[in-house]
C-alpha cells in the first residue's frame, strides 16, 4: 500500500485512531483527522487537516483512503459516504496487516479475548521469540511496524474485523460466543458474522483455533478453508487436531501428542481451563515447547479486573470483575466462585437479554446490586432470581455490600454492562472499586 502524497481522512480519534494517523504521517500522507467529539487532546497528533465535533462529507473531496476506528458506528455519515462514492475504508488492524513482516495470531471470541492474547504473548516470550502484544487489548498492531519482532499476538474486536479486507492472521483463534453489543448489531447472527471474518482470508497454510464446546463457534469448522484445531473438555474422536482437558491439557496437534501439567496453573473457573487450551494450541503450532507453555501457566497471574482479588476483610472476600461486561462473563464468574455471593453488577445497557443470569443468580446470589443506568432494566429481568436492591452509584452499592456481608460471603464486581454512565472504561470502574474496598 502505497501512502506517500495520497489523501486519507481518519475517522475517531481514540487510541487506535491516533496510531493510525502517526504512522500515516511518516509514510508521507497527506492527512485530515475528525473525530465527533468536539474537544479532544492533540498533543500527540501529527500535523493535519483538523475537523471536530461533526460530520460533513465535504472534507472527503479528493479522499483516496478513509481509515475508521473501531468506535466509529455504521451509521457515520462519513462511513457511509465513502463507502457510496467508493473511497477504499480500512481499519487501524487492517491498515497495519499490510505492513506487518512477522506471523501474526489473532484471538476473538465475546470473553476471554484478552487472557488468551496476553498468555500467548507470554508463551512466546518465554520461547525466546521478540513477540509484539496488543490490538483491542492496548498498543495498536501500527505500533509493531518496522521493530523488527518475531511474533505478534492480537486481540480483535468484531468492531475491527468489521474493516478488515486482507487481514490474514497464520493463526485465528475464536473462544466463544455470547450475546454482546445489541447495541451495535441487529442480533447475534450479526454478530457472529463478524466474529467469523477473522477466517475469511486464510488458506490452508493457515490455522484455526476453535471451541469444540461451544456451538455457535464450532459450526464454523465446516466453513474455513484453514486447517483446524479444537479444544475442549472431553476428548474428540480421534484423528483430529485437538486439546482436551484430562487431569492437565492433553493434546494432538500436528502430528505431535503429549501432556502438558496444570498443577501450578492458579487461574479459577472453567473458562480459564478453556482459555488455558486456546492458548496452548497457538502455542504448540509455534512451536513453543510443552515445558514452556507448562512453565508460562504457572506463572501467568492474571489479568487486572478479571476475577482480581482485592481483599479479605472479616472473612468476606471482594472481587474485581469489571472486565465482565456482559452477560455470559458474569455467568462464568458465578460458576468460578463461592456459594454466597453478593454481586454487584449495572452500567450501561448494551442491548442483550439478562435472563441468563437468572440460574446463576437462584444458585449462588445471596443479593443482588444493581447500580447505573441500566439498573432498572435488570431489575425488570431479573426480579424472582435472588433479592434485589437498586442504588445510583457504585460507591452505594459497595458501602451496602460491605454492611450486609458475612463471613463467607463473597462480593463480586460483575458488571454484565459498559461502563460508560459513571466511568471513562471498565478499568476506571474497576479501580475505584478497588480503591473503596480498601478504604472499608
């Protein structure tokens, strides 16, 4: 892709906005950036056509390229008029596959996305590999552009697979599929579809990552052109490609089999099991040795926000789970934890049905806080499940949590929404929760 002297116009100006339009500015292009907002930082933007705080298809006179961030919704008046008069549209990911040298492994999925991505990464890390991580999870893949790594390893969105025209991952890994974003896409066929263009570009050289377990991912197997590896609880039929968990993470990957231990793998629940084998079969396709993922296992902490550990205080113990935001995570924090917890969840609605929550909720839920926006709305579905109580802030709900609490209890932040009503991101959310807790 030839970028010196062209015109492009980029669209948002969040995180992965700006790298785009930074690594634009050193391949000679000719710039205009907008984003909708209309006061945001430019502190770290290269020299530009600035427009901000609205949309007029105008700016895209003599536009040979519109690079879109993920944020950005179909409905950008922008968007659609490129797409109208035929302006090539790229996103942050796709712009920057064009330019990337090393293998890349891409992981999507509705949870998990971001464990798998960062243990993937540090498997090749401890291989020895100069392995670039980030994507959806932080750095934008622009940001590995001519610095000479080994691997890269890439959370994708399906707001990002949405821009994506050539974007060929060597390894494509989907974990899951759970209702999310309804407030993006029609249903959860749309979703899925997006979802499944991470394979669209593969070939047989290719690999594909799958969850044998769960349905909606598994169907693709049949669909992709690369060849397939699944993983799973129970063991497959033989004569596939696939990791299956048997008092460790047993395996048959490329003609290779073997065992590889979990002794020291501290992560709870059975998704982390899940998330565990995804990553172990990127891995065992790179080569990366069994005592090396066996060795990484142990060692991987976790992620900040995802079933985090604040404090035991009187023998209740609090949890930070703010990365759950949405329906079927907070389903599978339930499982991973005690019997009697008082869960705290609310924020922004993002369009899905909560009825799934309300099993889990029967079993293990002792009380229910609902804060937010969206509180109300869960109430309504909700109601009969376990007792509720609905409060303005997270700040109430915590103060309540702590005062009902016992010995034995657990309080779980688990959101199941967005954050966007009373924090900047899930990680804001996620602090000031940690820090009231710390303050009790």
């Amino acid at each position: 892709m030839e970028l010196r002297n062209r015109r492009v116009v980029v669209v948002g100006l969040g995180v992965s906005g700006r790298a785009a339009a930074r690594f634009l500015a050193s391949r000679g292009a000719s710039l205009i950036l907008t984003d909708i907002r209309t006061e945001i930082s430019t502190n770290d933007l290269p020299e530009a056509e600035l427009h901000l705080g609205c949309e007029d298809p105008a700016w895209l006179k003599d536009v040979e390229l519109m690079v879109v961030s993920p944020g950005v919704p179909p409905s950008s008046k922008l968007l659609q008029h490129a797409r109208a008069v035929g302006i090539p549209v790229a996103g942050e990911l796709e712009l920057a596959s064009r330019f990337i040298e090393c293998p890349v492994v891409a992981v999507t999925g509705t949870n998990g996305k971001s464990t798998v991505t960062s243990l993937i990464g540090a498997m090749g890390r401890c291989a020895g590999l100069k392995t670039f991580v980030g994507g959806n999870l932080g750095l934008p893949l622009t940001e590995a552009i001519d610095r000479d790594f080994e691997l890269a390893v890439v959370e994708v969105s399906s707001y990002q697979l949405e821009t994506v025209q050539r974007f060929k991952p060597r390894i494509a890994l989907h974990l899951n599929l759970t209702a999310d974003h309804l407030d993006r896409y029609r249903d959860l066929e749309e979703y899925g579809r997006a979802k499944a263009r991470i394979f669209e570009n593969q070939d047989a050289a290719d690999w594909a990552i799958l969850n044998r377990d769960d349905p909606l991912v598994w169907r693709l197997h049949g669909q992709v052109r690369s060849r397939v590896v699944s993983f799973g609880i129970t063991k497959p039929p033989g004569g596939t490609d696939a990791i299956w968990h048997d008092n460790g993470l047993r395996f048959a990957v490329n003609g290779v089999e073997g065992m590889i231990p979990l002794d020291g793998f501290r992560l709870p629940g059975r998704f982390n099991r899940a998330n565990a084998m995804a990553a172990a079969g990127a891995a065992l396709i790179l080569n990366i040795t069994p005592d090396v993922i066996e060795r990484t296992l142990a060692e991987f902490g976790g992620l900040p926000h995802r079933l985090q550990f604040v404090r035991e205080k009187n023998g209740v113990v609090f949890l930070d789970d703010s990365k759950a935001t949405n329906v079927g995570a907070v389903v599978e924090a339930l499982l991973a934890v005690g019997p009697s917890v008082i869960l705290i969840a609310g924020g922004v609605d993002k369009g899905g049905s909560y009825a799934p929550l309300r099993e889990p909720l029967r079993q293990k839920v002792r009380l229910a806080l609902l804060y937010g926006a969206a509180r109300q709305v869960m109430q309504a579905q909700l109601a009969g499940a376990a007792p509720i109580e609905c409060v303005e802030t997270l700040t109430e709900a915590v103060a309540k949590a702590a005062a009902v609490a016992q010995p034995g209890d657990t309080v779980l932040l688990s959101p199941a929404c967005a954050s966007f009503d009373q924090f900047s991101s899930y990680a804001q959310r996620g602090q000031v929760f940690q820090e009231i807790v710390r303050g009790l």
